[in-house]
C-alpha cells in the first residue's frame, strides 16, 4: 500500500482494493465497465461508451482538463445507467497526459514514512511545471537495487485538475474511490491476463499520445510519455527505448512486445503494429485481457471493443495481480 497522503490517486496496480466497476475518461468518450466473480473467474458483466462533445474535456498537466464539466458529467451517468447494477462507487481511469511518471532511486531508505514523503517531495518538485503544495502525489517501491536501495515510481499531478474530473463523477452519482492512469492498467491487464516473464514492452498507443513502458516481471523500470504529433515516426521511438533498455538497463532484448490501443488510431493501427515490428525484429502482439476477464458469448471481440475496455478493466484487476 502506497504510503501516500493522497489515497484518491494510487498508482500501484499492487495498491488498494478496487471496486468491480471502472470508468475511463479520455478526450473523445467515457467508457464505464463492470465485472462480476472474483479471482481466476471474472466476467465482463456489462459496459457502456458515450461520447464526449469535442473540447468539453482536454487532458494536459499544466492546464484546466474539463472545459464542460456538465458534458463530463452528462456522459459518465449515460454511461453508468447503462450498468447492471448501477454501480455507486467506481475506479476513474484518465489518460497519461494528465499527470508525470518518475522513477526516482535512493541509496537509503528512510525509515519513517513521513521523512520518505519529504525526501520524494523535495526530488520531484525540480521534475514537475507547477508548485509541489499544488501537487496531488502518490509513491509505490519498485525494483529493488543491487546496493540495498529501491527505485520507487512516483505519479503527480495538479490537485484541481484531479478534483474536476472526481467531481465530475460526483455530479453523475458515482464516487471515485480510485483514480489511476491508463497506461499504468493496460500493465494491469497484461499481468493478469498472461504475466509475462522477464523484461517486456508495453506500447500504449491512444488517439492522441503515445507511452511506453517497460516492465521487469511485475516491476515497471522505464516510462515515456509523448504528445502525438503529425508525421511522428512511432516506431522510431520504439527502436530508441529498445536501445535505451539495453544500454542503461541491462536488457537484453524484450521477452514480449505487447501493442494497446492501436485501433485508437483507424486505419494507421495496422502499419503501425508493423513498423514496430520490422524496427525491434520481434513479433509485436496485441493487448488481450480475455485471460484474466471473460466476455459473454453474444459479445464480440472486436480490436476496438478490447482496446476500448482495456483501462478501466485494468483498474479492477489490480486486485487479482496482487
């Protein structure tokens, strides 16, 4: 459990226990899902999409995010009544771009979690474009280091920009008992789903950014985050990871290459699974929850209903990859 004093905003998928339903909110729709059973026996119990009006939510980290919160919140209850039950508490997944990753390394620990707190606080505050006291932080161990330290992966973000879309939940009848990000369950998804073993690669392609992350095991070693923009050479941005991994992080090479969210993208989703491929020499496979969660028979797994679903079911898997 995170030691963080903003329990609203993990970002462990090892952390607190999550509610069977999730809503994911990103800058075209709001996706909401619910899972019933428990443990190996999960089944996709029912899901819903509804569209957002263009500009009524703008994920950025430095800038208002909800430009319509009566949009937003119009959007989530559509989306929630459409849910059997009608869930009253729910895991909100938003996009990468609304908050920074880091990892940070310390050679000793400190034993008090109060003097961990300050010790982050005072690192992370030269990493982010707003003032630490704004900031909505939270802190997880990650790998441990040879010499007897860690590496711990810190998320922050500004505090009013998670409390509109929180409250934006509020208003459509739902708390947010969890708030996470999406690149950071799509691993969820993955680990539940098949575990893989050794360091893999996580590609996150969304219709407006891209993130990469690798993972050692369950261990999340590496995390980039990039605006898309027109003309910008995904794969290249690939290939340089790839080399980043070998040279600084002792890799040798991806046990797997895992692509989410391509069909984000329309038409491109499939050039772009083979550029990647032709880049690292590799089989890239496309993101597959159906593992760890079940559909029903009448339910079509389409690619974009997967990718489509992928975040907000991996905020209730966190549970199950603990």
């Amino acid at each position: 459990m995170s030691a963080s004093p903003t329990p609203s905003f993990l970002t462990r998928w090892l952390s607190s226990r999550a509610p069977s339903a999730a809503v994911e909110v990103d800058a075209r729709r709001v996706t909401a899902v619910a899972v019933a059973g428990r443990g190996t026996s999960r089944v996709l119990s029912g899901h819903a999409s509804e569209p957002l009006p263009a500009g009524a939510v703008e994920p950025a980290l430095n800038a208002p995010n909800v430009r319509d919160a009566a949009a937003l919140s119009r959007a989530i209850r559509a989306a929630l009544d459409q849910l059997s039950p009608r869930p009253r508490r729910v895991a909100l997944v938003l996009p990468d771009t609304v908050a920074k990753v880091s990892l940070l390394r310390f050679d000793r620990i400190p034993p008090r979690a109060q003097d961990l707190e300050q010790l982050i606080r005072w690192q992370i505050r030269k990493a982010v474009p707003f003032k630490i006291d704004e900031a909505q932080l939270s802190w997880v161990p990650g790998i441990a280091l040879a010499d007897g330290g860690r590496e711990f992966v810190v998320t922050t973000a500004r505090r009013d920009i998670i409390e509109g879309y929180e409250r934006a939940c509020e208003a459509a009848g739902a708390h947010a008992g969890i708030v996470d990000m999406a690149t950071l369950n799509l691993v969820n998804a993955v680990i539940a789903a098949s575990a893989p073993a050794g360091d893999w690669l996580l590609v996150h392609v969304a219709a407006d950014y891209a993130t990469l992350a690798v993972v050692r095991g369950r261990d999340l070693i590496f995390f980039r985050n990039r605006v898309a923009e027109a003309g910008e050479d995904l794969a290249a941005l690939v290939h340089q990871t790839a080399m980043y991994h070998e040279d600084r992080l002792g890799g040798g090479g991806f046990s797997r290459v895992i692509l989410g969210g391509a069909s984000s993208r329309g038409a491109e989703a499939e050039p772009v699974r083979r550029s990647i491929e032709e880049r690292l020499g590799t089989r890239v496979d496309a993101l597959d929850f159906r593992g760890a969660v079940t559909l029903r028979d009448r339910i079509a797994a389409a690619p974009e209903l997967l990718d489509m679903l992928a975040p907000a079911l991996g905020v209730i898997l966190r549970e199950q990859v603990a």
